[in-house]
C-alpha cells in the first residue's frame, strides 16, 4: 500500500504545490480541527474550522532519529475566534494536558480543493496552554494569544519502564520476586567477606 495517492503523486510532483497545515487537538472535553484558511475546510470526513492566519506553529521538522522534540503552537487575536481555546485554557489547564496533538499536511488543487485525505505528518503530547496579552499600542489596544507546547513521543524516553532498583519496579518486572524488598535494610550494612 503506498503512503500518497496516484493523484497526490501527480500533485506533489508539479511544479506548483499547493499545501496547509491541518491540526487536531484532542482535549478530554472536546476535539478541535483547526487549519489557518479563511473559511470551513471539509476534508477527511472532518470541518476544519478557520484561523484566519492567526495561528503559527514553531519547531516543527521532519524527524531522523529518536531524539525529543518540542513543537509550539500559538493562536493569536482570540476574541474573533469562532473556537473556545481560550475557555479551554483558562477555565481548566487538565484539559489539554497530555493530551493528542496531531499535526496533518493537506494537499490542495489548482482550485483550492482537498486532494485525498490529511496526511499525518507529526504528533505529541500537549502541556499545559499559557495565556498571554502584548502592551495596549496607542489605540491598537491589546493582543491575547495561546501558546501551547507539545512533545513528540520521544520525550522523557530515556528513563526504561521499571528499570530502578526498587521493590515496587522488581513487581512489576517480575511479580512474587522479593530480591529488592530488603534493599533498603541493606543501608549503611557493614558485610564482612569472607567470614571465617
């Protein structure tokens, strides 16, 4: 099975590629689709509500390796949203909080029409959103924005599931085994060897 489509491959090799950004937040209360176009996008069996340009995402590369990555998410000029991120943000920080962050790559025709389904390109787990508001510019007045990062699945991998030298991780690995229940006994022990 091939990852594009025959009619994404004649897209994607013209010499005009027409693509967005797609991105899914998963909060436990509610699912977000949000692209940075000006109207609805249907795409995916999904609308994929309009950011108007506001939204901008920082860190995002094309992974070689197993190294952790962090990817940043802002959404500026909240008031004229049509989505409830702000709420979100403000009202509980639990609610994004490891929770699926999917970014998608969607190809358009020469129209501005989807071309097969969103493309996955990355994913992470989002931390806890800030809320942030710049200094009132004369009669410009304020700008509030949400920042949210997200971590690719490589973050806090470095430490093995159960891999300390304690009681409960030895249950764990291997139930009934009682090797590490003594260990803390063992502290500041003197041991004489060999004991004749």
């Amino acid at each position: 099975m091939a990852f594009f489509t025959p009619e994404q491959i004649a897209i994607l090799s013209a010499s005009t590629v027409r693509v967005d950004l797609l991105v899914k937040l998963e909060f436990r209360s509610s699912t977000q689709y949000l692209w940075n176009g000006s109207t609805d996008l249907v795409t995916g069996g999904q609308t994929w509500k309009p950011m108007h340009g506001t939204g901008v995402i920082d860190g995002l590369s094309a992974p070689t390796g197993t190294a952790a990555e962090a990817v940043t998410f802002q959404l500026s000029g909240l008031p004229d949203q049509a989505t409830d991120l702000l709420r979100m943000a403000l009202e509980d920080k639990q609610d994004a909080t490891q929770q699926l962050v999917t970014v998608y790559l969607q190809l358009f025709n020469a129209d501005w029409q989807p071309v097969g389904v969103p493309i996955g390109i990355w994913w992470g787990f989002m931390q806890p959103a800030r809320v942030t508001r710049t200094p009132m510019q004369g009669t410009e007045g304020a700008i509030q924005s949400i920042t949210l990062q997200a971590e690719n699945a490589f973050f806090n991998r470095s430490r093995p599931p159960y891999g300390r030298y304690t009681d409960r991780d030895q249950q764990k690995r291997y139930p009934g085994d009682k090797f590490f229940q003594f260990t803390p006994s063992l502290l500041f022990k003197t041991f004489t060897y060999p004991d004749w």
